[in-house]
C-alpha cells in the first residue's frame, strides 16, 4: 500500500519554463533588432544574457525547492529504494 506522505509544492517549477521561452521563443523577435551595444550583435547578447537569467531562475527553484521540503522528500525517497538494494547485496554475499 503506498503511503499518504503529502507532498511538497513544487509549483514554483514552472519558473523553469522562462528560461526556454528566453532562448527559443523570442528569437524571432530579438533576431531582427539591429541595436548592438559595445559592437556586439544583439542576438549574442540575448543569448549571453539568457544564460545569465538560466542560472538565476535555476538557483531561484533550487532555493525554493529547499524552502518547500524536498530535500527531505528526496531524503525519504532515497531510504525507501537503497533497502531493496542493500538487502539484494547481502543475499548475493
């Protein structure tokens, strides 16, 4: 019988969406602006400028993740599937 252990909110993780939609969605967009600050096109810079905003939204979940408990759903899930596997090592000993 599976256990009833609610279950973190993990809404926060359609943040995760942003970062696609900055470096897929809107290069139709971007491609067509001529600005380019420091001689640089601007298209690189978006795409420079994307990573940068890739890894403040992936801190900010990983941040979130923390704040909602899922380091101790994973903790729970971890424990739950290393028995099987500990019990399999000492009957094949």
């Amino acid at each position: 019988m599976a256990s009833t252990v609610p279950r973190p909110p993990t809404a926060h993780r359609w943040l995760l969406v942003l970062p696609f939609v900055w470096q897929v969605a809107l290069v139709p967009v971007v491609n067509g602006v001529r600005f380019a600050p420091l001689n640089i096109p601007f298209p690189m810079l978006w795409q420079m400028l994307g990573v940068l905003a890739s890894t403040a939204v992936i801190a900010l979940v990983f941040r979130l993740d923390r704040r909602a408990g899922v380091d101790e759903e994973e903790a729970r899930f971890l424990e739950l599937t290393a028995r099987p596997a500990e019990s399999k090592a000492g009957e094949e000993a």
